[in-house]
C-alpha cells in the first residue's frame, strides 16, 4: 500500500480502516478522520485529525464511519474521475 500512495495512486479508508494507514507512515502530515475511537491513535500517527464527513487530501481520502458512505464515495469518483 505505502508504494501505491508513494506513486500517486489514490488511497482511501473509512471508520477504523485509518489504523491500516498509520501503520503504513502514510499520515504523517497529513489530513484525515476516521471513527472517533481511534482518533488519538492517527494524531500519534502524526495526522491532522479532523472531525469531518469526508476528508481529501492529496491521493487520500477518509472517512468516519459507514453512515458517511454517501460522502466517501462522492469524494472517491470525483477523484477518480474529475469533471
């Protein structure tokens, strides 16, 4: 995974899927959410947690929870596929 976003590939996660990318080093300086039981866990990970629906920053985008799926997956096909 750390290659795949190294190279420019887009990499998302959603609610507890953010202790993936701290483990991986990718949020280091970075801006991201996820559930809010493991927000001290990414800001450990050196991320600016932020409390939002969705959040894009660069090639990655996350999200807190399932019931921000809609948000996730709008964020996910526009940068895809931007207009």
């Amino acid at each position: 995974m750390l290659r795949l976003f190294a190279s420019g590939k887009v990499v998302a996660a959603i609610c507890h899927a953010g202790w993936m990318l701290a483990s991986a080093g990718i949020l280091e300086g970075r801006t991201a959410t996820s559930f809010f039981a493991i927000k001290d866990d990414l800001v450990h990970a050196r991320a600016n947690w932020v409390d939002k629906e969705v959040v894009v920053d660069g090639n990655l985008i996350t999200s807190r929870k399932p019931d921000d799926l809609p948000a996730f997956m709008r964020a996910f096909i526009q940068t895809l596929a931007p207009e």
